[in-house]
C-alpha cells in the first residue's frame, strides 16, 4: 500500500503545482474558452489542464520505476505499462493542445483515439479473456480481442469527454471512478491472498491522483479547465486501468457478493455509468435529430439538472454522488458476504438522493423567481464549462 500511496501523492502533488504554470501558457498560448451561445461560463477561461494532469502521470510513474517491487509490475508479463502509457498518452495530449488552441475536427480526433488504443496492443495492453458464469473464462483471439479493444478505448475517451461540461464533473467523476477501480483490485486481491501490486491497480492509483490533484483549480468556479487535452488524457487511463482488470481474476476466487462472476465486467461500466449514459443519450438524441452524433447542445445530464433550479456546485454533487453511490455499491457487493443487506443499504440511499434532488430545486427555483426576472442570472451560480 505505501508504494501506492507515495504514486498517488506524487501525482497529485505534480499535477496541482503544475496547474498554475500551465493555466498562465494557456493565456500566452491563446488556448481560452471564449463564451459562445450555447455556453453558460461568461468570462474567457483559460483550456490546457491536461498538461498539468499528463505532468503528473508522467511523475508518478517515474516514481514508481524507482521503486524495485513497481519496477517488475510495469514491465510484468511482456506488457511496457510505462512505455504504452507515455506514448498513447503524449499523442493523446498533443491532439487535446491542437483542439483546444484551434478545434481539430472530429475525425481527426478520432483517428488520434484509435491510433492511441492501436499503441495500447503494440505494447500489450489488450482484452484477452472475458470471465464466464460458469467459472470459465473465453479467451479472445486477435480478430475479436483487438476491435474489443479498440472500441472500449475509444468509447471511454468519449464518455470523459462528453460528461466534460460544469467545473470540476469530469474530473470528479473519473477520480470517483479510479478510487472504485483501485479499492476493487486492491481489496479483492488481498482478500483472496493475491499479489496487490499490479499495473491495473497501479494505474487507477496514478488516475486518481492526477484528478485529485487538478480538481481544486477546477472546481467552481474553475480557474482554469481541463479541456479535451485533460478528458482525452483521463479517458485513456480509465480504459487502460478496465482493460488490465478484465480476466485478471479467476472467476472461481469471487465468491462473494450477489454477482460473483460479473463483477469484473460490471465494475467499470457501473462506476462509468454516468458518462456512458449521457454520451448514449446523446448520441440518440443527435441523430434522431438528422444531426452528427458529436453535434454540441444543451440537453446533457447535467444541463437537466440544472433546469430543475440545481446550482453548478450542486449538480455537480449530485453527479459525484450517483457515480460514488454506483461504485461503492458494486465494490461492497464483491468484498461483503452479506450481499442483500449492501443492496438494501444501497437503495435507501439511492432514494434519499432521488428525494433530495426534486425537493431542494424547487424552492430555490420559486424564491429566486420572485427575486429575478426571467433574463436575469442568478448571483449565486458561477460561471462553467459546457
């Protein structure tokens, strides 16, 4: 644990003493979020936090190959943890500056994401078993483990990106995300008498301190915003870290929990339900409408919840907690043997929140009506990202 600890540290430390320095480059830079119609921040907001975010993953691993147990994890098995991660990551980084200094096209951008899952699999990152529920796992071949591959980066990356709209949701949620991903892994595998240093979990740890690191500068109102250079780079890591997960506990090991055999699958999906909810929406959405999927708007989850007189802080709470609510849910139905109380203890919750969410809005909505006319912006929300 200390060795995981010390990367998370690094990371974190890194990324927020880098982040003042990279929020006065982007000012130089000309990479700012100008407010445009369908925004809702009203002042120039410097992009680029991404840099801050890749300076700190580039840290702690550093700091990890220092250290002689890390060392073996990060080029266990064949698999260049640290190569792959710099050289998708660097390439990740340098489309997120491009795009938000003069905004790539997204064709441009999506080939940058599959060209960055195509140097996962060039290093050995790759889907190669699916847990079954019959204790078995099906090994995949090439020709259905690489598109698997593929297609869970490139749908990761997306999921960041398209949840990347009120200050400090993405990187919440994601470091919300990578805390579930590395207690799952970490937890699990000394439950069951397994080596807790592995590159999966290593990467989670690296993912939440880069995003714990980041998210005082961009919290509400944020000084400055990750932009794609920052969601792109999260993204990548989240998938890395889900990838590195699948198949590398035998099913026959989780024997507790409601779903014993699913949980590796599910895990990820379930604490990434959030952004991979609204990404599917919108997608839906969009084309319904006859428009490109990657269309802009202001139809998102949390524009909704901000519709319902939600302020940005709150919403964005909101989100942390149904994302957090998701994960630590999942986890403790894995490491508890009483599942259906970890169930029940879940749904009650669930339901305080739902109640919480309808019933505060509405009468902060009705006393700001009468205080505000129908033009006016409320004092108390500041400006965000959309």
């Amino acid at each position: 644990m200390r060795e995981y600890l010390l990367t998370i540290l690094v990371a974190a430390l890194v990324a927020y003493l880098l982040t003042p320095s990279v929020r006065r480059f982007a000012v130089w830079f000309g990479a700012q979020a100008v407010p445009r119609d369908r925004d809702v921040h009203v002042i120039p907001t410097p992009r680029l936090g991404g840099l801050a975010m890749f300076g700190g993953m580039v840290a702690a691993l550093v700091v990890a190959t220092g250290l002689p147990e890390m060392r073996k994890v990060l080029g266990d098995g064949g698999i260049s943890v640290s190569k792959a991660l710099l050289l998708s990551g660097g390439l990740i980084v340098l489309i997120g500056i491009a795009d938000d200094r003069w905004e790539v096209d997204a064709l441009t951008k999506f080939a940058g994401q599959v060209a960055a899952a195509g140097i996962f699999i060039m290093q050995g990152i790759q889907i190669y078993v699916i847990p079954l529920p019959t204790g078995d796992s099906l090994s995949l071949p090439p020709a259905y483990g690489v598109p698997l591959t593929v297609l869970v980066v490139v749908a990761t990356i997306n999921a960041v990106n398209f949840i990347d709209g009120l200050d400090g949701l993405a990187a919440g949620v994601v470091g919300i995300a990578a805390l579930a991903l590395f207690s799952y892994a970490y937890l699990l595998s000394r439950t069951n008498g397994l080596t807790t240093l592995t590159a999966a979990t290593l990467i989670a740890a690296v993912l939440f301190g880069m995003c714990a690191g980041f998210l005082p500068h961009n919290f509400s109102p944020a000084k400055i915003f990750m932009g794609d250079t920052g969601s792109m780079l999260i993204g990548l890591l989240l998938s890395a870290s889900t990838i590195m997960l699948t198949g590398q506990f035998d099913p026959a090991i989780l024997a507790n929990g409601l779903f014993p055999f699913f949980v590796p699958v599910l895990l990820v999906p379930a604490v990434a339900a959030v952004p991979f909810i609204d990404m599917l929406l919108a997608v839906l959405r969009r084309t319904s409408q006859g428009r490109s999927p990657f269309a802009p708007d202001k139809q998102h989850l949390h524009h909704r919840l901000l519709q319902l007189g939600h302020s940005t802080r709150r919403a964005v709470l909101i989100m942390y907690f149904w994302v957090g609510l998701l994960a630590s849910g999942l986890v403790g139905l894995v490491l508890f043997d009483a599942a259906w109380i970890t169930l029940g203890v879940t749904l009650l919750v669930a339901t305080g929140g739902v109640l919480l969410m309808l019933r505060i809005p509405g009468r902060r909505k009705s006393a700001r009506g009468a205080a505000a006319g129908p033009g006016d912006r409320p004092a108390d929300r500041p400006p965000m990202h959309v």
